[in-house]
C-alpha cells in the first residue's frame, strides 16, 4: 500500500496531532469567544487542592488563559506562572499544524487517490 510500514506510522501521527492541535486552537478559541463567568461553572473543583490543601501545578490555568487573552500577562503570571509558557506553545502548535496542514492538503489528496486505487486492484 505504502511501501512500508514507517510511512503509515507517520501519516497516522500526522492525523493525530492535526486532530489533537484542532482541540487546541478550540480550546484557544473558547477564551477569546466565551465569557469566563459563563465556563467557570462547568469547571470542577480540582481534586488535588481538595485531598492535599495544596494548588496543584495547573490551578488557576484557566482564569490565566482569560488574561492572557485579555493581553494582561502580568495578572496571568500571579495566576500561574507556567501558563504564559503553555499559552505560548498552544499559539505555537496551532500556528505550525495551519502551516502544515496548507502544505500537506496535496499530499493527502494524491494520498486519498492512491488509495482508491489500490483498493479497486484488490
């Protein structure tokens, strides 16, 4: 079909950080669109603030992301200081996945031919 098995891996693993990065730029999307006073209340309590008494790494991600959104990364900082950086990585992520995504919709539409064809000789 593909010649081996690496360029199956490959195409698999491109397809799944194109799904994972779309539930990132979602996600992105969600604290530029949706009022935070609106989510907050579909926000669990964390789990770990309540057995330890102690903020796990994550606390106070989501309030940050609104900041961040806002521009005020100052207040997102205080928040959680790892959040500017994951912020950071998301805007990176979902830029590259555009980028590769432009640049891989002609290979998976020969992809797609290819393996129509082979389908019919089978």
């Amino acid at each position: 079909m593909f010649g081996n098995r690496q360029s199956e891996l490959m195409l698999a693993g491109l397809l799944v950080w194109l799904i994972v990065s779309a539930g990132i730029f979602v996600l992105l999307l969600f604290t530029l669109i949706v009022p935070q006073h609106l989510l907050v209340q579909f926000i669990p309590e964390c789990g770990w603030q309540a057995q330890f008494q102690k903020p796990c790494v994550f606390c106070g991600m989501t309030t940050a992301f609104y900041a961040v959104s806002r521009g005020d990364f100052t207040e997102a900082y205080r928040l959680n200081p790892l959040s500017l950086y994951i912020y950071s990585i998301f805007v990176l992520n979902t830029f590259c996945a555009v980028i590769t995504l432009k640049h891989t919709t002609h290979f998976v539409k020969n992809l797609g031919a290819m393996l129509r064809s082979d389908n019919t000789l089978s």
